[in-house]
C-alpha cells in the first residue's frame, strides 16, 4: 500500500505516464497505468540498442539530474523519451535538462534542507518551469531508513538516482523497474562521480554510496528490479 502522504505525488507521476503496452512491446496501453518503468542515471554507457528500446518502451522514463538524451542519427544509448525529471538545485544543467520542459514532470530533491542547506534560485532554470517538490519525511526519510545509515547525526542524504528509484519502487509496487546509468550499483566504492555529458564531479560528503550500491544489488538480486550494465549493450542476468 501507499504511504497517502505519496499519493498526490503517485497520481502526478501517472498523469505523464505514456501508455506502451507490455514492458518495452510498444503496443497500446490504459492511459495512466504505469506497468513499467525506467530509471535512467547519469553514469557514462556504451550504446545498446536493446537498452534505448526498452527505456522508450516504458510506461515511464525517469532521469536524473545531469542527464543526456540520444540525438537523432546519433548512437542508441540512454532513449530518447522523458516523462518525470528528479533533480537538485545545484546540478549541472545539459542541453537535455530543460528541453522541451513544459512536457514533463520536474521534482525538486532537496534532502540537505533537514540539515539547514539554505534555498538558491540557479540561473540555467526556465523563468516559467513549473515543479514539485518532494516530501523529505515521506521520501529523504525513509529511504535513509531503509539505508540504516545513521543520516541525523552525520548529516546524510541519498543520491538522486537511489532516491528515483525507490521512488519508483514505492509508488508503482507492481510495476517492472527497469534500472541503468547507475555506477555505483556494480562499483560501490567510486571515486568521482563521471557524467555522460562527459563532465567530472566530486561525491559529496553527504552521500553514503557504498550503502546505496548494497540496497540496489540487493533489490536486483531479489528479483525486485532489472539492472542494464553501463558497460555492457545487455541487461545483466
């Protein structure tokens, strides 16, 4: 059952969901009936057709933060269709970020506000985006719980990607979950974080990824979600 406090946020996540029939069949689906889903982070992934095609092919395409979109003519590597963005004020804005905005869902992450982080307004944001922002004690919370990392006394939050996916997982409990550009899920213990828009950035001291990479192995060996490699064109067995 859902957490009611995530109900409007469930019920917003369906009303961009695009009926595509079967997990990545393409065939007609119910209007607002989310039976599969794609979590795309922002890890560098070689091209496979095979995992463009399945994240196009979802009920809904989540992407986080520094995300790039495949170009036409261009290699199939990440999809090109997105229906809900989860993101934070200070990320990295690409030229995919705010493309044609008015057409997805935006939700502002902001975990640090438990911890005092102060309210910035950045420039690279459309003057009319619209947003929501999502609950800390009905999603940073949880989640953090569920990481049993001690997040009050160290100050911790979890990452975009983590947070999208258990999001995913919370909201849609019957729905396929279909999970890639996620590092940290094989590597647990990265030292940067590396984008596929090609930039370079530093893993907050915020952030528990070790913890997070243990949850996701997890919920991908039990069978609760499926996990496409970035470094391979296949979905990992």
């Amino acid at each position: 059952m859902v957490d009611p406090r995530l109900v409007p946020l469930r019920d917003l996540f369906a009303s961009y969901a695009r009926p595509a029939g079967p997990a990545g069949s393409g065939g007609p689906g119910v209007p607002g009936e989310v039976r599969s889903i794609a979590v795309v982070g922002n890890a560098p992934m070689v091209p496979s057709p095979a995992r463009a095609a399945t994240i196009d092919g979802c009920d809904l395409v989540l992407r986080t933060n520094s995300f790039v979109l495949d170009q036409p003519g261009g290699d199939p590597v990440a999809g090109r269709r997105t229906s809900v963005v989860l993101w934070g004020r200070m990320v990295r804005a690409t030229p995919s970020s705010f493309a044609d905005y008015p057409s997805r869902l935006y939700v502002l992450l902001e975990p640090m506000r438990m911890f005092h982080r102060p309210e910035v307004w950045p420039g690279s944001w459309p003057a009319d985006l619209g947003l929501v922002v999502a609950r800390n004690d009905a999603v940073a919370v949880p989640l953090l719980e569920e990481l049993g990392v001690p997040w009050r006394e160290e100050g911790i939050a979890p990452t975009t990607g983590t947070t999208a996916a258990w999001l995913a997982r919370v909201l849609f409990p019957e729905a396929q979950v279909h999970l890639t550009g996620l590092s940290y899920v094989a590597d647990p213990s990265p030292e940067r974080w590396d984008y596929q828009s090609g930039a370079r950035g530093r893993i907050g001291p915020e952030h528990r990824i070790s913890a997070e990479g243990a949850l996701l192995q997890r919920w991908w060996k039990d069978g609760q979600v499926r996990f496409w490699p970035t470094d391979s064109e296949e979905e990992a067995a």
